[in-house]
C-alpha cells in the first residue's frame, strides 16, 4: 500500500515502542485485523466471560466505593480522619494497621520501639478498636481492613466491636485481606509458615462463608507484587495463581466451590500506562472466569466475577516535584476507572516524602469525584471496549499472563512457585530492570531523570511523635491491669489448643478478643502452636 | 589492585518494603562492591554485630516506615560502641528533608532519597572512604 509505505519512511521518535520495561511491543496501529477473535471474546457487559464489566450496567447502577486507605497514630486521631474523610464524600473505609498489629507484636514489645503509630494505627486490643469506631455505626458502612498475618485477631475484634455497638454480624460489610501468600512475595508482614499460615486463611474464608455472607472473606492482592517490581503480567499472573491455590485449599477442606467463591475479591494497583492497565484489567476478568468455570466447574456467575479494588501506584510517586503526582494519579484513577474497578484508592501526592497530610488527601479524593461527575467516563459501560488496541492488548496480557500461570502450575503452584523463589526471583529481577531502565534514561520519569528542577521546596507533611508511642504503651498497660487475667489466660490456652487442632480458630479468637487478650498475646498463642517462619534471602 | 568495598544492606524495623534495599543490594554488587544483603525484621543490635563480625567498610539501612529517627541514631551509635567507628553508615527509603540534619550529627553519613541513582550511591560511598583513607 502506498501509504504504508509513506508512513515507513517517516522517522519515528524511538526505535521500539513498549507498554512499559520490558513490556509488550506496541504497533504504530491497530486495525481489525489485530483482533481477529474479538467479537466472542469481549461479549456484553456482565456476560461470561465478563471481560466488558461484571455489571451489565457498570457504572450506571452505582459508581465505584471510593476507599481511601487511612489510619496512623493513636485511634482517637485515626477516628478523628476517618469521620474527616466520611464528611468529604468518601464511600468506604480503608483501615492502614501499624506494623506490630500487623505482625503480631505489642506496642511494648522491643521490636514495636519507633513503629507505633507510624504507618498505620496501633491496635493492640478490642479497647483500641472500639474506639476506632466510635461514632461510626459498624452496621451500615463497608470497611476494607488490611491485615493478613494478623487477620483472624483482627476481624475477630471487627466483629466484637460491631456486636458491642449491637450490630448483626451476618450483616456486615466489608473486606479483610487476609492474602498470605503475597506476604511470602512482597511486603514481608507473615509471622508463620505457608502452611499453617494457609489454614489460618482458610479458616477465615470458611467462618465468613458460614457467619458473615456479606463480607468479602479474603482479598487476594497483586498490588503489594507490584509495589515490589512486578510487570502487569506478572502482578496478574501470580495473584490469580494465588487466588487458584486459595480455591485450591478451600476444596481441600471440603467446602463447595459456591459457598465460599462468590465472597472472593482480589486488589490490583494502577500504573501511569493507561492503555496497558485497561487491557490487564479487562485480561483479569476474562481469565478468572475461565478457571472458575473450566477449572473449578462452577456455574453459578457470582463465583466467576472477579471483583476488585484498585490502589493507584505509591511506586510510580516521586519525592522531585511532589505536584506532578497529582497527575499520575489521574491517569492511575482513570486507568481503574476505564477497567472496571469496584472500589479504588487514590494516592496523595506527598507519599513518596511522609504519611499523607489532609490537604494531600482531600485532593486525593477529589480526583476520584472529579472522574466519576465530571470526566463523563462513568456514564457507559467499558468505553473502550472494541478499541483495536485495547482488545489485541488485552488478548495478548491474556496469552503472557496463563504462560505464567502454566510455569507454576508446573512447578506445583502457587505455594511451590513461592517456596522455591521462582516468583520473588521474577519480580527482583523486574525491579531491577526497571531501575537500570530509569537510570539509563529509557525509562522517563519526569522531574526525575527528564525535566529536572533545582533547588525545590518539599511540602509540608505529617508528624507522628513521640508521644504516641508513650500514649499507647501506657494504655495498654492500664489494660493489662484492669482487665480479668485469670480469663485471658484461660482463653490464651483455648486459642493454643484450637490452633493445635483441626477446628476453625474464629470462635476461639472471638472469645479471647472480648476478654482484652492483646494483639501480641494472642499472635504468642499461636507461635507456641506453629512456630515461626524465616524468609530465605532472594536478591 | 585495591581491596573490593565491602557493604552491608539490612531493614532495621519491622517495615517489610525491600525493593529499595534489594534493588541497590544488587546495584552495588554490579558496581563491584561485595554485599551482604541480610534482610528484613532487624534490630539495631543485630545489624551492628553482623557488621562487625563480616569486617565491612559500609552499612547501608532502608527504613520506609517512618521509624528512621529510633532506629537510624541507634544503629550508628551502636556501631561506634561496639568498636565499628570506622564503618561508613548511609540510609535511604522514606525520609523528610527536615530529618536529615539530625541523622548526620548522629553519624549516617548520607541519606539517599526516591529516585537516587544507583551509580550516584555507588559513586558517593567510594569517594567518602577514600577521603577517610587520606
């Protein structure tokens, strides 16, 4: 063709044109002939395999939980911008635990000095979290708790703490992440091994499946992969290799596939390369029908939908130029938006120097608003849907993600893949790629390595002080003395005995809660009964 | 030919985000320094008696938990108590500008923001042992 041949003589501004490092080659165009299987394979919004939507309405029935992940310092003053972002129009709460909660230590323990408070809220008992929520009625919001090690103390103080307000707790809302295997990958909270670990998680998953139907029993993440360096493929890979040995395990207990499928929900970040994200999305849902359907034999539609929440990327943010972070997280918002998201967390722009301040959050917030009233990409279903690019994308992420997903399935799984490095090995060696990319200037970061200012003037961010850890050391300490001793231990052996047995540790873990064993006492329980787990050293 | 610079990288804390720390680990092996990466969940006290016992001319600490000014100060003064005065100590991960002055009196030579390069590491850890040398 002619104007081919014209088009071939022009210059372009680079030799080869990729997604992102290492990503997938991207054409000058795209035309029909690129997706030649398309018409079957996107379908209709809220039609098997649900690459368009889950919904056949999208956004149109209701938008999107606008969740924003918050907590740090004391409860009081995590309460306090809990109640701050409610009354800015936030749909969804998002709970950020400090890492002792998180990996199953007091805030006395030697190993809690200098983190109380500082990237997350201390809990340490069910005082602390009734307190969270005070003034906050636990029966009519949706909560998203990020805890996985920690998780079967955590939602069992959620819980307690619901009844005391006389909430009915088969009908709370909400998430616990509860995904421990991505703990072995990437973020490091695991107190324990795989394997006690994965039983920790079933129990969960099966005490929701029985006590609470409406709350999404596990979150299995892929953000916290790509945090650490992970491509789209690989963060979609091995989150639905994940999610398969989760199934996995649950049918091994012997529960039914639709008993427990439908409350799954999965967590994905968001990159600056919109169309790239898009097509992962859209890959995702595709897949994860697929397995469900073919590998699991489910035929009830709710067990195939992969239903996700999507945080914008905290990597991607940058310390040079903290403003240009508002506009990545537009393109990220947008990105989770165009895919299909169910809830989504829209970073502040001052992550990459300190804990958001409140004006960095309510921006954060804003931009969400601003997509969903004012962008108009809200008011049809899967807009780029049939856009020769985004579907040859989105078929192409579908063939890179199951390779993947067939080289740990030939490993043994997930649990295997993780055991023996292949995954943790995989995302280092794409960190660091990455990394190589940006110093050597292919990969452009704006005000980074291009469009560098001198001399910049940082923001002002948030504090934690001292005093917050005084203050909660102190508290805890009262409660050690005003509480029934003699019951805590009492329900210390219980939760030892149970986890030393077959039983789901959920109700054991209930009781021990409502008697103000702590966080760290209840976490020694269970180290007596499982030991602890040591990651081998993968660079 | 000289001696290879020898590097610790550990996380002090319980922050589990090593991306950074593993990512320069591997740089400043590629840069021809010999690195010990010894990971995550580490008490200054563990750090410090690592150092001593494997002889290194460098500690290099990430923190992004916020817990930069417990631990940091701790870890290098540890380090100067147990007999490791020599050693150059550097950090990088999540730390505000304004915290950076009370790091240095308290030894860490060099904070390494975001979006350092890994030669500008590389290269700075090299010209401070020098000029120590001299």
């Amino acid at each position: 063709m002619a104007e081919d041949k014209k088009a071939k003589e022009m210059t372009e501004r680079k030799r080869e044109f990729r997604t992102t490092v290492d990503g997938i080659l991207v054409k000058r165009v795209y035309t029909p002939a690129d997706v030649e299987s398309a018409p079957e394979q996107i379908g209709l919004p809220g039609e098997y395999p649900f690459t368009r939507h889950i919904m056949p309405t999208g956004y149109r029935g209701r938008l999107w939980t606008m969740r924003q992940y918050a907590g740090f310092g004391t409860v009081e003053e995590t309460n306090e911008r809990f109640k701050y972002l409610y009354k800015q129009g936030q749909t969804g709460f998002s709970v950020a635990f400090h890492l002792p909660t998180q990996e199953g230590y007091d805030s006395d323990h030697p190993l809690a000095a200098g983190e109380v408070g500082k990237c997350g809220v201390a809990i340490d008992s069910l005082r602390n979290m009734e307190r969270l929520w005070e003034g906050i009625p636990l029966a009519e919001v949706s909560t998203s708790m990020t805890i996985n090690a920690t998780a079967p103390i955590i939602l069992a103080m959620y819980i307690a703490a619901a009844e005391k307000q006389g909430a009915d707790k088969s009908k709370l809302n909400g998430t616990v992440q509860n995904d421990i295997l991505k703990e072995y990958i990437a973020r490091n909270t695991y107190i324990f091994g795989p394997t006690p670990s994965m039983r920790l998680v079933t129990d969960i998953c099966a005490y929701c499946a029985e006590a609470m139907p409406q709350w999404n029993s596990i979150s299995i993440s892929g953000y916290h992969m790509r945090e650490a360096g992970a491509t789209a493929a690989q963060e979609a890979a091995f989150t639905l290799a994940n999610g398969i040995a989760y199934v996995q395990a649950m049918i091994d207990r012997g529960m039914e596939v639709d008993s427990f499928a439908p409350r799954f929900s999965f967590f994905f970040a968001a990159y600056t390369n919109v169309l790239e994200e898009v097509a992962k999305f859209r890959a995702l849902r595709r897949i994860w029908a697929k397995i469900m359907k073919e590998r699991f034999g489910t035929t009830n539609p709710r067990s195939m939908m992969l239903r996700y929440h999507v945080q914008t990327d905290g990597f991607t943010l940058t310390a040079q130029q903290p403003l240009n972070n508002i506009v990545r997280v537009t393109l990220q918002a947008l990105a989770a938006v165009l895919g299909g998201c169910q809830s989504l967390h829209t970073n502040s722009f001052d992550e990459a120097l300190a804990l958001p301040s409140e004006e960095a959050v309510q921006v954060a917030l804003r931009t969400q608003q601003i997509i969903a009233e004012e962008s108009g990409v809200a008011d049809t279903v899967d807009p780029l849907g049939g856009s020769y690019f985004v579907e040859c994308l989105t078929n192409q992420l579908e063939v890179k993600i199951m390779e993947y997903i067939a080289e740990i399935d030939k490993i043994g799984g997930a649990l295997k893949a993780i055991e023996k490095g292949y995954v943790q090995r995989e995302i280092a060696n794409s960190a660091y790629d990455y990394q190589k990319a940006v110093d050597s200037g292919e990969q452009v970061v704006v005000g980074v390595n291009k469009y560098v200012a001198a001399g910049e003037e940082m923001p002002e961010t948030l504090e934690i002080g001292e005093e917050t850890e005084v203050r909660q050391v102190e508290s805890l300490r009262r409660l050690r003395r005003e509480r029934d001793n003699k019951k805590v231990r009492e329900m210390l052996d219980r939760v030892f005995t149970v986890a030393r047995s077959d039983e789901n540790v959920m109700p054991a873990m209930i009781e021990a809660v409502k008697a103000y064993a702590t966080v760290g006492e209840i976490s020694d329980a269970l180290r007596k009964a499982f030991g602890e787990y040591r990651e081998p050293s993968i660079l | 030919m000289d001696k290879k610079i020898r590097v610790l990288v550990a996380k002090p804390g319980l922050d589990g985000h090593d991306r950074g720390a593993k990512v320069v680990a591997r740089g400043l092996r590629d840069a021809g320094m010999e690195v010990i990466y010894l990971g995550l969940r580490l008490t200054p006290e563990q750090i410090v008696d690592s150092a001593i016992q494997e002889d290194v001319d460098v500690v290099g600490l990430s923190c992004l938990s916020g817990a930069h000014m417990a631990l940091l100060p701790k870890t290098a003064s540890l380090l100067r108590e147990k007999g490791g005065k020599d050693i150059l100590v550097v950090a990088g991960g999540i730390v505000p500008s304004k915290d950076i002055p009370q790091l240095t009196k308290a030894g860490i030579a060099r904070v390494f923001g975001p979006g350092t390069p890994i030669a500008e590491i590389a290269n700075s850890i090299r010209t401070t042992l020098e000029g120590k040398k001299r």
